[in-house]
C-alpha cells in the first residue's frame, strides 16, 4: 500500500522531517519532467533527419495546444478546497478537463498534421499515443491535488514517481534500440497512474455528502484565464511551428522543451502555496521576489549544463543560442508563476483575463510579423522573452494597485467571479 494517513503520521514527525515531505511534490515533478525530457531524447535518436525535426516540431505544436486547452481544474480545486471531499463534484471537474484538453489535442495533431506534414501512418500513431501521455499526466494530477488540499504531499507525490521511473525505463529502451514501438507505449503508465490515483481519492470520498453544483463556467473562468496567460508564451513558438519549416523550427522546440520543463519548480510551489496565499497577502507579495531569483538560479544551472544536454538530446544547428535567450527570461516566467496564482487567490481574474487578453493579441500579431519577416529561430526566442517580460510587468502592477483595497478587507477564500460580472 503506497498511500498512508499522512496527517496522523507527520504530525508526530520533527519539522525538518515534515518540510521534507513537503518538498515531495516538487521533487517527484521533477522526476515527471526528467522523463519528458528523456521523451525528446527519444525522439532524436529514433528519428534522423528531417523525421527528427518533424515529430520534434509536432510534438511541441501539440505540447502548445494542450496548454491553451487547460481548463483550470486544478486551480479551481485548489482554490475551492471544500470540493475535495465530494465525489461528484471532483468528477464533473475532471469531465470538463477531458472535454477541453481533448479538444485541444484533436486541434494540435490535426495542425500537426496540416502544417507540420506528418502524413506517414506510423508518425501519425505515435504522435497520438504522445498526446495521450499528456492527457492521462493532466487528469492524474488534477485527481492527486486532492491530496495536496488534505495536506498529504507523500500521497500525491508517490504515484508521479512511479510513472517517472516507469517512463524513464521505456524511453531508454527506445534510445538503446532505435524501436518506435517504444514510444507508442509510452501512454500505457500514464493511464495505469490515473486509475489508481482515482482509486486511492475516491476510497476517502465523503459518501454521505450531497452533491454539490460545479458550474462549468466557473471553471473554465480559471481555465480562460490561464490560457490566454499560456497565449502571450505559447503564440511564437505555435505560429513558428506552423510558418517555419520544420528544420528552422527545430531549435526552437528542443531548447522551448528544455526551458519549459524547468517550470515545474514555480508550478509546483505555487500550487502547493494557492491554499493559503488570500491569507498571508504581504507575505505572499515579498515571495515574488524569492521565485525570480530561484528562476535565475535554475536558469544557471541549465546553461552549465548544456553540454550534458546535447549528448541527452540531439541538438539541430543554432539550439544553444536560442537556449540561452529562452533561459535569460527564466526569473520572469517564475516570478509570473506566483504571480497568477496571486491573482487568482486574491480574486482579480477579471482584470487580469482583461490585460493578459490585450497582450496576448499583441504576441499573435508580433509572432506573425517576427516569423513572416525574420523567419529565424532567434528571433522568435527574443519575441517570447520579451513578451514574458511585459507579462511580468502587467501582473505587478495589478497586484500593486488592488493591494491597498485587499489590506481594507478581510482576507479569505473568495468565491470565483465570471467574466460578465
């Protein structure tokens, strides 16, 4: 039995014991991470060629979708902790992640498809079953945060390292014999980790609850939020992907994977911190600060690495300059990861979809003209950071200017608000 009752347990443990089970999540997201990376590692060495670049590029078009797709479920539980325990309601969140994210699944092997020219049938299959990892990792976590709302960390971290060592054993195989086979089975521990995550929250399930009314709206206002936030970040490389060939477009999706897979830090602490951020606003407000800097310090370590990266993953031509521009931006991106869950604890979703709505269209048109005129890599990676920067700018200042409202009131909870209200 992997799951046990934590709160008993680690309320008898010393503190140095209980903050190192806290940091479970973040670690065993990082395992998850590493072995996504091992996934691209996979793909460089199964693939040669012009293939090479077509799955890399496709895969990060299809990565892109699944992002604009989220449906906030996560957030929303997180945020609307008194859900945890009612059965019908984690369901009905779930239902509304499969909709949303298996649309925009369909939308990113069908771009891939169009644009990207993956046409051969074995392609085209393994393509899929990557789309299905992404899908099964999704609903698994959404279903684990139950945990993280019960203060059970062990509990959600446990099974993300198992399907993380399981992964890393298929992906080596792949690299080591060369079989796409390998990778099309790369979908079967993800969907075994949902059903046995389902299994382990629906055992604490309060059966004599009444069912209580998750609006579909209400979720997809976190949802609508996050994904126009992921558009102003996602727009350059999914227009690259679709406007540039699949060799210009290759650096950018290797050295976008890489920097993308260090979010899991700032991701992480942030939703561990979502429950409790409304009620320590200063406190929150200094953290900022904090994950900048921690941003800066994985960025660091990622360029010291790079030589051990380009032996992990075949590297096309130009990947490391683009690497360096994507990293130099790391500080921003982390200190927004805090920033958005800020906004959403402290309930100003509303103005926040307003602003990030007005940069998000500006990212699309700019990534247009930048693939239309430039047509590089580069300089599609100088367009995103410079948009993560604006990003980080508009946040703050929305924080900044509610703050003196939020210090008159009592801080709690508050109930989601729509888009119209």
């Amino acid at each position: 039995m992997f799951l046990v009752d934590e709160q008993h347990r680690s309320a008898r443990n010393p503190p140095m014991i209980r903050r190192a089970r806290h940091l479970m999540p973040a670690i065993s997201t990082a395992a998850s991470k590493v072995s996504q990376l091992l996934l691209i590692s996979a793909i460089s060495y199964v693939y040669l060629g012009e293939s090479a670049n077509v799955m890399l590029v496709a895969y990060l078009l299809i990565s892109s979708f699944v992002q604009l797709s989220d449906s906030g479920a996560i957030a929303y539980l997180l945020v609307n902790g008194s859900l945890a325990s009612n059965a019908r309601a984690v369901f009905r969140v779930l239902l509304i992640q499969t909709l949303t994210v298996g649309a925009g699944l369909v939308a990113g092997v069908a771009c891939a498809v169009v644009f990207v020219g993956v046409h051969e049938p074995q392609l085209l299959a393994v393509l899929v079953a990557l789309s299905a990892v992404q899908l099964a990792d999704g609903l698994s976590r959404i279903v684990r945060s139950v945990f993280l709302i019960r203060g059970e960390p062990m509990s959600f971290a446990v099974p993300e390292f198992v399907v993380a060592g399981v992964r890393t054993a298929v992906m080596l195989a792949a690299i080591f014999t060369g079989n796409a086979i390998w990778l099309w089975l790369a979908w079967i521990p993800s969907l075994l980790a949902l059903g046995y995550s389902w299994w382990a929250v629906a055992r604490h399930f309060d059966r004599a609850s009444a069912a209580v009314a998750v609006p579909f709206r209400s979720v997809l206002l976190y949802g609508v939020s996050g994904s126009i936030s992921s558009l102003y970040s996602q727009s350059p490389v999914m227009i690259a992907s679709i406007v540039l060939a699949p060799a210009v477009a290759a650096p950018l999706a290797v050295a976008y994977r890489i920097a993308q897979a260090a979010e899991f830090v700032p991701g992480t602490f942030a939703q561990q911190l979502l429950p409790r951020i409304a009620t320590s606003l200063g406190r929150s407000r200094r953290r900022v600060g904090m994950f900048a800097a921690l941003g800066a310090l994985v960025g660091l370590a990622i360029w010291l690495l790079r030589d051990v990266l380009a032996i992990l993953i075949v590297f096309p031509a130009g990947t490391e300059v683009v690497l360096l521009i994507l990293i130099l931006s790391l500080p921003f991106k982390f200190a927004n990861h805090f920033l958005i869950s800020l906004t959403m604890a402290v309930n100003i979703l509303k103005e926040r979809t307003i602003a990030t709505t007005v940069l998000a269209i500006t990212a699309v048109v700019l990534s247009f003209v930048v693939c239309l005129t430039a047509g590089t890599s580069v300089s599609v990676a100088i367009l995103a950071s410079l948009v993560e920067i604006a990003l980080t700018l508009c946040l703050a200042s929305l924080v900044g200017i509610k703050s003196t409202a939020f210090r008159r009131e009592p801080l709690g909870t508050p109930p989601a608000r729509d888009l119209v209200s």
